[in-house]
C-alpha cells in the first residue's frame, strides 16, 4: 500500500523518464499525423464546429477564456487541429503526453478529449478488473486491455484496504467509494473518495460523502453519482441517499429511500435510478422491489419486478444482465422498457460450481471465473450473434480471481 502522493510522484518520475528517452520518436509521431490531418481538411472543417471553445469541463480543467494560457497546445497549429492531432495519439502514450506540459495534462484529463477521440474513431474500451491475490492476501486493481495488450497491474488505491466499497466509472475516470477497513473489521466504516484517472495512471482523493456506509448501491446518472442505503457506523441499515457533482466535488443529500436497504445494486436507464436486489428492513428475507428515483421530478417510485441476491451485473445494449446467488448457470435479463425479465441459460463449462463475475467489452459480455479452476477459459455472449453462436471463449482472463470489473474508454 502506498502512502498519501508516493503513487503519484512514482508515475510522473517513471513518465518523465519514458518521454525524455522517446522525445524525438514522439515528436516525430505528431508530425506524422499533422500531415495526415492537413490531407483531410474536409473532414476537419465538418468537424469543427463541434468542438466549441466554451465546452464544460470538469472542475480543474483550464478553459481558453483562462487568460489565453489555453490557447497553444501545439505552437503554431490551429487549436481544432492540435486537439485532433493530440486525440489520435494511440493511448499507450496518454501517461507520457501528460508530463509535457499542464495544458496537454488539462486537455487529457478532460471530457472534450473523450468527445474527440470519439469523433476521429480512435475512442477504445478497456476493462479494469479487481483481482484477489492467491489466499486472499491482497486485492489489487489490473487492466486487461484489448485482445492484443498484455495485463498490467496498476499501482495501489491510496488509503488502508478496505472491501464492501463501491465502484462507478465516470468521464473515463474510475471512482472508489466508502466501504470498511478490512483490518479493523466492518465496524470501522469509510466516507472517502478516491478517483482513478485511466488516461494518466494516477489516483487522486476526493471530497468525502456525508455519510460513511459499506455495501451500498450506486450508479452514474446524468453526469452525476449516486450511492443509496448500505450500512452506517453502527451496523444498521441506513435509507439515506447522496449525489456526487464532479464539477463541483461536491456530495448533496437527497431525498432519502423509503426504507433502509442494503446488499443491493443499482443501475441507470433513460436518465433514472434503479435499486434492486439486497435487504430491507420492512420485508422478510431478499427484497423483489426495485426503487426507482427520477432526478427529474427529486422522487422515488416502486417496481415490484425485481431481481434478488444478485452477485454480479452489467449493462449491454440498454439492458442489465445479472447473476443470481442461488443459479450461476443462467443470466436474468431485465428489460426496463417493459420492466420485463427473461433468462439465458449459461453454458456448461468447468466445475458446476464455478461463479461468475461479469464484464462488457465492445458490445459482448464476458464471464470471469471468481474461483480458482485451472483451465477455465472466459466465456463470451454476443447478443446480436445468430441463434446457436452467441457463446464463444475469449482470452480475455485476469492473472487472479476477478471480484468486479468495470469498463472505461479512453
């Protein structure tokens, strides 16, 4: 465990020496795709006007109308152009682009850069899983990449070791939130912050919550983070809900859930809140109501189709799939257009007891084995796949057990 700013010192010392010894290599790379640019002037002239100098950006993140120190990324470019040229840099380089200088850091670290990536077809999705060491002796956070990138682990969450946290991915930032300190045991419950910048390999502390909780449900809605109920200081249920504004750096209460729930998760469709799974102290034994919270109206609602005792889920084509505790072996679909749900049996593969913890990558599902099985090969669901062949092997697979996953483009 590293100690309060050695990560950060570490990774820009390693990135300096990285770009000082790949200087001229580097250089030459922006030369390369200025002249690719200058080739295709249509096309940027079709996409400039979506780039505005006034876009918002996340607090911190040095604007043109900042007293002009914005305005030469690349001297003597055009700024449209120097923002394409820095976006197309594949992104192995991002850690080394943002020791240069603090406006390539500023642009980087920002959503416009997301926005443009995107636009110029260069936008990637890479997924960060947690993966527990052999015996449980330690978690560590580990990037599996694309098909073709090695895994790497990277470097460790500040503060003590804590589990029952929650995790939210956020402008291509991952955000790690609360839970208990896994030394001092589940009475010792957290209210800090920490977010993971995946462009730069850097963690960073944030405001703290108002109220500190473990196993909570929380979700990204609207630009914004939500986390709902989960356990207090003195081990009750807490009904208490709180929004974060990363503009701001900011935590908000809200108006609060109807009734003290914990264990559950929660997911976003069409702008809304969904809280499923879990317990609650006004119903015997696991909860089948879905809370629904619209950001719109500052209200919550009830759905009475719900799923329970969910140990892992994710969110492909507009859908939540799920893994139920008691059956590992089929996925629960749920459907919020109609509040539906269907199931998909899972192949067999491996032990029968193999549990799964699920991932998404460019539009396919992935299930990670969260137990030990020499052999065991990810299993991957293509929802568009003709009948019959939408169950494949990847070779996606952590060098531990997978615990969680969460995928963030860059």
């Amino acid at each position: 465990m590293c100690k309060r700013g050695t990560c950060s010192y570490f990774i820009n010392k390693e990135a300096g020496a990285v770009y000082s010894t790949s200087r001229n290599h580097f250089k030459q790379h922006l030369l390369d795709q200025e002249n690719h640019l200058l080739k295709h002037r249509r096309l940027l002239a079709t996409m400039q006007p979506k780039f505005p100098t006034r876009t918002k950006l996340p607090s911190g993140v040095i604007t043109q109308a900042e007293g002009g120190s914005y305005c030469s990324l690349i001297p003597g470019l055009p700024e449209d152009l120097a923002k394409v040229c820095l976006a197309l840099v594949p992104r192995c380089y991002f850690a080394i682009m943002g020791a240069v200088s603090k406006k390539w850091l500023s642009f980087i670290g920002s959503k416009e850069f997301i926005a443009v990536r995107k636009e110029v077809g260069r936008l990637e999705e890479w997924i960060y899983v947690l993966i527990s060491e052999a015996g449980g002796k330690g978690l560590n956070w580990e990037m599996l990449g694309s098909l073709e990138q090695q895994n790497r682990i990277l470097p460790p969450m500040p503060g003590l070791t804590k589990a029952g946290f929650g995790v939210v991915v956020l402008d291509g930032k991952l955000f790690v939130m609360a839970g208990y300190v896994v030394d001092y045991g589940k009475e010792c419950v957290s209210d800090e912050v920490y977010r993971y910048d995946a462009r730069l390999n850097r963690w960073a502390a944030l405001a703290k919550m108002n109220d500190a909780r473990r196993d909570f449900a929380c979700a990204e809605v609207n630009g914004a983070i939500y986390v709902a109920g989960g356990f207090g200081y003195d081990g009750d249920g807490l009904s208490s809900v709180e929004v974060y504004d990363p503009q701001e750096n900011k935590w908000t209460l809200i108006e609060s859930l109807r009734r003290p729930r914990w264990g559950s998760f929660a997911s976003s469709f069409d702008g809304k809140l969904y809280i499923m799974g879990g317990r609650s102290s006004f119903t015997i034994g696991n909860s089948r109501f879905v809370d629904v919270y619209d950001p719109a109206c500052h209200s919550w609602t009830e759905v009475k189709k719900g799923c329970v005792m969910v140990t892992s889920h994710a969110i492909l084509d507009k859908r939540l799939f799920c893994i139920e505790w008691k059956n590992q072996r089929s996925l629960a679909i749920f459907n919020p257009s109609d509040n539906s749900w269907q199931k998909i049996p899972v192949p067999l593969t491996g032990s029968s007891s193999t549990r799964f913890s699920l991932g998404v990558l460019d539009g396919k599902l992935l299930l990670f084995s969260q137990e030990e099985e020499p052999g065991y090969q990810t299993l991957m669901y293509d929802p568009i796949a003709p009948t019959g062949s939408e169950w494949c092997a990847s070779k996606l697979k952590p060098s531990g057990l997978c615990l969680l996953s969460v995928t963030i483009p860059g």
